[in-house]
C-alpha cells in the first residue's frame, strides 16, 4: 500500500487522527509520519512511556519551540516548562497557573476543551440537571440583559422561575419522602 501523503513509498504506519471535523485514518511511510510529530521511536523498547508517545504527539516544531520563553519557572516547586516538555507531567496545582498560556494549547487539542464540566449520575442527578440548567440560563439572562434583548431575558427568567419551582417541589417531595 502507497503513503497517503506523498503516493511515493511504501506505507510502514499507520495513523488515525481524531479532531472536531472527524476521524482521519492515514497510511504513511516513516518520512511521512515523521512529520506529525516526533513518536516514532521504538514502542517495544523497555523505556517507551505512554508520556514519550504523548509527547512525541504534542510535541511543537522548532519554529514553535523558540516562541516559548525559556526563563519560565513555578514559584513554587521549580519546574521550568521545558521540565514540562520533557516528561509531560505537570510539577504542582501552581504550575497550571504559571504555564496558563502554554497548556491551553495543549487541553484544547487533548480534550476539545479548557473547561471541566464533570458528569451527573442519571439515578440520583435529577436535582442537579435542574441546578445546572438555572445555572446555565441566568448566565444566558445576564448576557442578553447586557445586550438589551429584553423579550429574550424575560423568557430566560420566566423558564428560572419555573425551573425553580420545579426544583423547590422536588426537594419538598424528597423531604417528606426521608420523614417516613
């Protein structure tokens, strides 16, 4: 089978890349897939990490690399971000602060996102879909308000309050449900 890339070499890899438009699958040859990323070491040696494979992955270019600045260091436990690159391990909570604009990047590409949203068990999550929902619409409130969509901030606070409600008899129901 020929490289996907160049339709010169013999494909040797083969790569599947996932991102917001969809899966990619590619068959490379090794000159090919060198160029996405450096993880092309041996995966049977003893030393081969999953932090090697993912760094090889996230690993930025050259050109990249020189836009780091190299005197980035944690106040409090001393891990410079060049620390970062090499294992892929982040030192401390502080480090995520002092490396903000370094790791977005990087959580973007990870995970689609910078924000952790968790997860609502389904059984016992009835209240906090609601909570969360109240959440979401008076953030939504706020900003046409800011705006000076008033139709639409009335409906938003029209669906808080009925939400609320909601909320307030599901409490009461579960309160008298615990006297018995």
């Amino acid at each position: 089978m020929l490289c996907d890339d160049c339709h010169k070499n013999e494909a040797c890899i083969h790569i599947t890349q996932i991102s917001p438009e969809g899966k990619i699958d590619k068959n490379l040859c090794e000159k090919c897939a060198s160029r996405y990323g450096n993880f092309m070491q041996d995966p049977e040696s003893e030393d081969y990490t999953v932090n090697d494979f993912l760094k090889g992955i996230f690993s930025k270019s050259p050109r990249e690399e020189s836009t780091v600045p190299q005197g980035l260091v944690c106040p409090n436990c001393g891990m410079t971000y060049q620390d970062f690159v090499h294992s892929g391990k982040i030192g401390c909570s502080v480090c995520y602060s002092t490396f903000r604009k370094q790791l977005i990047p990087f959580l973007k590409r990870i995970h689609g996102s910078v924000l952790h949203s968790g997860k609502i068990p389904k059984r016992s999550g009835g209240a906090l879909v609601v909570q969360h929902e109240i959440d979401v619409l008076k953030e939504q409130l706020q900003m046409a308000v800011k705006s000076e969509e008033y139709e639409k901030a009335a409906e938003y606070r029209d669906r808080i309050r009925s939400l609320e409600q909601k909320l307030a008899a599901e409490r009461e129901g579960a309160e008298s449900d615990g006297s018995k």
